[in-house]
C-alpha cells in the first residue's frame, strides 16, 4: 500500500544520502494516505518548503497513530515501527507553500 512520508529538504538529502528514512525520537516514522496531509504536519510547524516521499509499505507494518486531532487537521496519520529502506526508485515530490 502507498503512504507519504513528509520531510524538510534537508533532511531529504540526509535520507538520499543513507539510503534510510530514519525512525524519530520515539522510534516510528509517520506516514499519511496523502502527499498534501502528510504536508500538513510540517506547514503546522512554520515549514513552506517540504518533500513527500511515496513508500510501498505492507499495510500489516503500519498501524494508524491516534497522536493528533483528525478534527484540526482533517486527516489520519501512520506509524511504521522502525527504519524504512530509501532506495532512490521512490517517488518524490517537492511541495512550496506560500501563506
């Protein structure tokens, strides 16, 4: 199944580099169904220029994070427990936000 995982330009380059999309603090990484809901998270945080990378996850490792309000930000978020493998066949997308 297809999920996107959001992320700063930066720390894209971080994850072309390794060839690894690092788990955070808590040892997940969050995911969405969709590129612009997985934005989302970042544009909350003061972020205009973020990339989404589309990941083919088995959707028995990924179970759905209740760590936010679906109310305000009018979509559900993942968790993929652990790592995820970055290979370069991804899909990736840049996305400018101007508000």
């Amino acid at each position: 199944m297809k999920f996107y995982h959001a992320t700063t330009t930066e720390n894209m380059e971080q994850i072309a580099t390794s060839g690894i999309i690092r788990k955070s603090w808590d040892g997940v990484v969050y995911l969405c169904k969709d590129p612009i809901d997985a934005c989302k998270f970042l544009v909350i945080r003061g972020l205009r220029k973020i990339c989404v990378i589309e990941v083919e996850l088995n959707e028995e490792d990924v179970e759905e994070s209740f760590d936010h309000s679906q109310v305000f930000f009018k979509c559900r978020a993942y968790m993929h427990k652990g790592d995820i493998r970055f290979t370069g066949m991804e899909k990736v997308e840049e996305f400018a936000f101007n508000i």
